[in-house]
C-alpha cells in the first residue's frame, strides 16, 4: 500500500493557510492523491485539486498547471530525491509499504557468492536496508551507491544512473526493487551488466538484461535509419525540467554542417499522433525525456540526446560508440 506522508501537507497547509492547493503524483498513485485531495478539502474547507495530467519525475512537476489554477500551495506526491521542494513546488513522500522479505529471500538463492548492489525508484527508498541485510544473511555482497544531484543513495532515475555506474566496475550485476522493468531497464543499458528487478507484488525475481538489449537494439536500428535522413525535425520539449533549447541549437547547427534540412518544432507530449501531423520530416530528434524515444514506437525515428549524439559521429564516419553507457542521458 502506498502512504503519503499526509502530515507534512497538512503541517504546510497550516503553517500556510491557503486558499487552495493543488496536488499531483505518478499514474500509479492517482487513487491516493485523490483520497488526500478530499481529506484536505474536509479537514481545511479549502478546494484540492487533483492536477491529472502526467508527471513522470521532478522533471515534469506541471507547476504551469498550478500557476493557471491559481492554488496557493502546490503538493507534488510519490517523486522523493534528495531535497523536500523544487522551487516553489513542495514535494511529498509516498512509500510503498510492501514486503519484500520473501523475494530478497528468493534473489539470495539466485545470487549467492555474487557482489551485486542494490538500486531502486523513490518508492521504495525506504526498504533499500531491510532488503540489504536480508541478502547479506543469504551470502550476497551488497554495496549501495551514493546519490548525486537529486539522486539519493541507491536512487535511480529512467535517465539518470549515478549510484549504480560508480559501482560498474566493482558489482556483478544490479538488483533493482520493485516492479519497474523501465528503471531496471535503464540500469541494465547504462551499466553493461546483468540486472534483476526484486518484485514483491510477484514474488518474483526477473532478469531484465535481454529486455534492456531489445532497447538496445532498436535504439540503434533508429539511428542508422536516421542517418539516411535529408529532412530531420528537433523537437524542444515544453516540459520545465525537461527544456534544452541549447543542446537543440546546437544539433541544429551540427546537422545542418552535415548538409542536412532541420526544421525546429516543440511539444508538451511528444508522441506518434502529434507527429503524424507534421509533414516533409524524415527522422526527428527530441531533446526532452530520452526515455520516450528508447521506449516508444514510433512511425519514423525519433531520437533521443545519446541516440543524437551517436548519430553525429556516424554522419562524421566515427564509430558509433557505447551511447547509452552513460551515467546521465541528458
Ligand atoms: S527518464 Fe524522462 S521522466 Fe524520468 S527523469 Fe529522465 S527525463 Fe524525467
């Protein structure tokens, strides 16, 4: 079950006395935003908006949404990192209290005599611990890395890997907590190593590698087609933590070295429907969330940062290189 820390909106909402507030958090956890949107509204007598749209990390806090709402206080739920607000964004902890005492006790079997360290998303922050001792009894070596940016300790982001690439060169494989392939995924292809998600809803243990590597190879099967390309479209995402107008410019320009066409476009959600309406565009490249080139399908290839910085070097006759072994893909 998932648990929002409640008391802290409500400690703000006191200390703050606002008129309204708006509140937003992962997909996943819509139902629970929506149970503390209405306890809010009884206890203060003040509107509580839930904002529905998407928010897939600190990079996406919709606070357009809130300025245009017009609510005093903004509450975004579930995306824990290393502070407790983002400008003027507070940010709220919702954990997963869920077992994992009998799927660590399965990866032990699996994983005995092997050094691995443990990874997970900010759900499950909080039973990085548990889960550690669980496998230190069952002869699992475990490290955990340290956080960096926004990362915590053993934090991973989908585009965003700190605490698992220092230890590249020092685990076997990565053992991922929770139920997310996507984040587990994301190791897998910027580490090289094996890796396999702890899900406790399950009870399952699952390598994830040849999955990553299926990423993988359509990521690149992508680039090459692009590379045929006379026409690409860039796409700056308007998403706040996700804006790179610069690095935008700057492929622009490198293109356009190569002899290439670039039109310049932008885009709130960046997918297949919204480009099928652009016409005279063979490949486009986006700049915002990598994670919607590398997971999607798309009609023609749209490329990601790393997939267009690779795509450059194959345009300049260079080897393409490990693109996606990167700790940050932005
Ligand atoms: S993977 Fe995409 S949504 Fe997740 S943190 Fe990175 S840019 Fe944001």
């Amino acid at each position: 079950m998932i648990i929002v820390d409640e008391e802290r909106i409500f400690r703000e909402i006191r200390e703050k006395n606002p008129a309204s507030v708006s509140l937003n958090g992962p997909d996943g956890i819509l139902p629970q935003v929506q149970d503390t949107a209405m306890r809010i509204t009884a206890k203060f007598g003040i509107p509580a908006y839930v904002l529905a749209d998407t928010t897939w990390g600190t990079c996406d806090l919709n606070t357009n949404g809130a300025k245009v709402l017009g609510s005093d206080i903004q509450f975004n739920i579930g995306h824990t990192i290393n502070t407790e607000s983002l400008d003027e964004t507070i940010l709220i902890d919702a954990f997963d209290d869920v077992d994992f005492d009998d799927v660590a006790k399965k990866c032990t079997e699996i994983l005995q005599g092997k050094t691995v360290s443990l990874v997970t998303d900010s759900q499950h922050l909080n039973q990085i611990d548990r889960v550690e001792k669980i496998l230190t009894d069952g002869k699992v070596k475990v490290k955990i890395g340290q956080g960096k940016g926004q990362l915590n300790d053993g934090q991973v982001f989908g585009c965003e890997f700190y605490p698992a690439s220092e230890l590249k060169s020092e685990v076997d494989a990565y053992v991922f907590l929770g139920q997310s392939n996507f984040h587990a995924a994301g190791v897998a292809l910027s580490t090289n190593l094996p890796t396999y998600v702890l899900d406790p809803y399950f009870n399952e243990v699952r390598e994830v590698t040849e999955f990553a590597q299926k990423l993988k190879r359509k990521a690149t099967l992508a680039i090459y087609k692009a590379a045929e390309a006379h026409t690409f479209g860039v796409i700056v995402g308007l998403k706040e933590g996700q804006l790179s107008k610069v690095f935008a410019l700057k492929i622009k320009k490198e293109l356009e070295e190569q002899g290439k066409q670039v039109q310049l476009f932008a885009l709130t959600d960046i997918t297949n429907d919204r480009l099928r309406n652009l016409r005279g565009i063979d490949a486009f490249i986006q700049v915002a969330c990598p994670r919607i080139s590398t997971d999607n399908q798309f009609d023609m290839p749209v490329l990601s940062t790393p997939q267009a910085k690779a795509l450059l070097r194959i345009l300049r006759k260079e080897d393409v290189g490990e693109y996606l072994e990167i700790s940050h893909w932005l």
